[in-house]
C-alpha cells in the first residue's frame, strides 16, 4: 500500500492469506481507526493509507 497508495480487497487478501469474509473485519476495523480510508463504493472500492492521524 505504501508503494502504491492504495489497495482493493482483493490485493489485502492475496497478502494477507486470509477469506474474504476476514479481509473485510480487518478493513473495517483499520478504518473504524482511521489508519486507512475507503475510497469508493462496490467493486470499486479501494484503500488508502490515511496520512493524518
């Protein structure tokens, strides 16, 4: 994510080796604490690193 700024679900999951159902919780969960923003809605969904904190 660093590299690129940003990452979808599916990138997440690949990395993290994880179901799709757990890739989602942490997401959320990351951006519940604002360390990442979601940007998008649907499939069109991606993630950033939130750089304010």
């Amino acid at each position: 994510m660093r590299n690129q700024g940003s990452i979808t679900r599916r990138q997440a999951q690949d990395i993290l080796g994880v179901g799709q159902s757990r890739t989602l919780k942490i997401l959320k969960k990351m951006t519940a604490e604002k360390l990442i923003l979601q940007v998008g809605k649907g499939k069109n969904v991606e993630y950033h690193l939130n750089k304010v904190k």
